[in-house]
C-alpha cells in the first residue's frame, strides 16, 4: 500500500507545522539554527488504531509541576485545534499556578491584570501603548507551560510558550487557549 508503516509523525511548529503519516521526513524537523535534526522524539500510542491517545503524566510551570495537572492519565493529540482541551481539574491547576506565579513579582511576571471572570477563560489585559514595539516582552512576563507526555521511559515533554498559548481575543486582551471539556 502507500502507507509504508504503522507509524505518524507530528511536528509542532511555532508557525505551523506538519503531520505525517507512515513515517517521518527528519529534514522537516529543524534544530534553532535551521539544521535538520536527528534527535527525534517517540511515544507509544495506548493502543494500536485508537485515535492519538498517548500516555499523560502532568503539567508543569517554570519546571514546578502543578498539582492536579496530571488528574488524568491519557491525552489525544489533536493536530486540527487552536484550543488545547483538559479537564476541570487541569484548568482549575493552571489557573491556580498562574495566579500564584503572577502574584510572586507583579510589576515583572504577568504584565497585564488578570481577567478569569468568564467561566473557561483565563485572560490578561493587554495595552499598545504600554508595548509600542509589540507584545514581545509582554509574552516574556508570563511562564513557560511543560506538558509531560509518553510513559517515564519515554520523558517526552513540550514546552508551550506564552507566544503560542496567549492568543488575542482583542485589541486589549490576550487569553490562554485552553477550554474545559471533561
């Protein structure tokens, strides 16, 4: 057939990226300097032609996992969303980890006031004028979200950074995509 083996890649860009099928083109998986890169990293799917479900061991903030992050055990990639879904108890551990780690240097970490009115969202205000060069130090104020994926073997971690987690819901604030789904 064409598929050459039960395999598929998925490469998570910062502007995108690509998903494979049957194996994987390692000159599509770049190291910071542009060059191809061999360091590939694998998980096992739970179980062979069910979805992309993989093995979930936890969330982390700054390198401090949060606790109830890991609440459940499996996560489905989902290489078709801009929102990443968790349970309650995941959202409620980065909510709660997030106010902490803005509490902790007001006038450094989170540079916009929170905004977690709205059930399922978690939002920062956001000023122009405050930022006349762009939101390139605004998104370096807030922390770096680790998920822990794949068995301890396999320690797979990706790292989500402020840039590609705050999206701009509007001219004066950024929210955090994630939505509750149990």
């Amino acid at each position: 057939g064409i598929i050459e083996k039960r395999q598929i890649s998925m490469c998570l860009g910062k502007n995108g990226g690509y998903f494979q099928m049957g194996g994987y083109d390692k000159t599509g998986h770049l190291t910071r300097n542009g060059e191809a890169d061999d360091d590939v990293k694998w998980v096992k799917m739970l179980r062979p032609n069910d979805d992309f479900k993989v093995p979930f061991r936890g969330i982390s903030i700054n390198n401090h996992v949060m606790n109830g992050s890991n609440s459940h055990k499996v996560a489905f990639i989902d290489s078709g969303t801009t929102f990443t879904y968790m349970n309650t108890e995941s959202y409620n551990a980065i909510k709660l980890h997030l106010q902490w780690f803005c509490s902790q240097d007001p006038n450094n970490n989170c540079k916009g006031r929170m905004d977690f009115a709205r059930r399922g969202y978690l939002c920062f205000s956001y000023s122009e004028a405050e930022f006349p060069d762009g939101p390139y130090d605004y998104f370096r104020s807030f922390p770096i979200l680790r998920f822990m994926l794949g068995t301890e073997e396999e320690n797979l971690t990706v790292d989500w950074f402020p840039s590609e987690y705050l999206y701009r819901e509007k001219s004066s604030r950024y929210c955090i995509a994630i939505d509750i789904q149990n």
